[in-house]
C-alpha cells in the first residue's frame, strides 16, 4: 500500500476516534453514492454530519481542507441527500472537515463545523 494511503487510513481512524470521544454517534464509514465517498456519517444533537477528513504530514504547502474543491462539495452533497432519502431521515445536515496534520509521534487534529455549505442538488444529474 502506498504511503499516502496508509497516511489517509491513520487520519480516518484519528478522526473517527476524535468524533467518538466528543460524543458523536458514527452511522456509517466511507459510504458510497454513485462517485463520491463519505468518509464518515455522523450524528449528534438532531444533526447529520457529513465529514471529510484530510490528511497530511507537513503543513508546508496548505491546509488539508484548501484540497476540498468545488466539485468534491457537489459530491458530498449529493451523496447526504442520497443518504438522507434513502434512510427517510428528516435531520438537518451540516458539511463538517476534520484536518490532521502526523508527522511521526506529532499528530494535529482541526475539526471545522460547517466547513461549507451544500450546493443546490444535481442528483438527476
């Protein structure tokens, strides 16, 4: 496995442990809709949260978060009224980004709430 990979797998588990010891309820991990990957459905209070996680080893060349493009949002978008449909959920939804930034026995964790705002739907698209 590349080291990428393995770096984006520790950063779901650092996240996904984030999430659990402030007391989110975790629903599911690296759901799939059509294109786009869920990294992780979460719930807390009356809301559902969509996180992307973003893993990095330096801090060097940007944020984690900055690599969350435009059409990665219509995605995550699409992908949370897929699931909300299909789960007959009436919650409401909130786009959240975790960052962690590990490099050797250093770990950052930056949890955004509402990072962004989901775009209007193209699911019929």
């Amino acid at each position: 496995m590349a080291e990428h990979n393995k770096l984006g797998i520790k950063g779901e588990k650092l996240a996904l442990q984030f999430l659990l010891e402030n007391n989110y309820k975790v629903l599911e991990q690296n759901w799939r809709y059509k294109r786009a990957e869920v990294d992780i459905i979460a719930k807390k209070d009356n809301w559902i949260i969509i996180v992307e996680v973003k893993t990095r080893s330096t801090e060097l060349f940007a944020e984690p978060g900055d690599s969350i493009t435009n059409n990665k949002m219509k995605m995550l978008t699409n992908a949370a009224q897929a699931y909300i449909l299909e789960h007959d959920l009436e919650n409401e939804v909130r786009f959240d980004v975790i960052y962690i930034i590990s490099s050797g026995s250093s770990t950052k964790i930056n949890h955004i709430e509402n990072a962004f705002y989901p775009f209007a739907s193209e699911m019929d698209d």
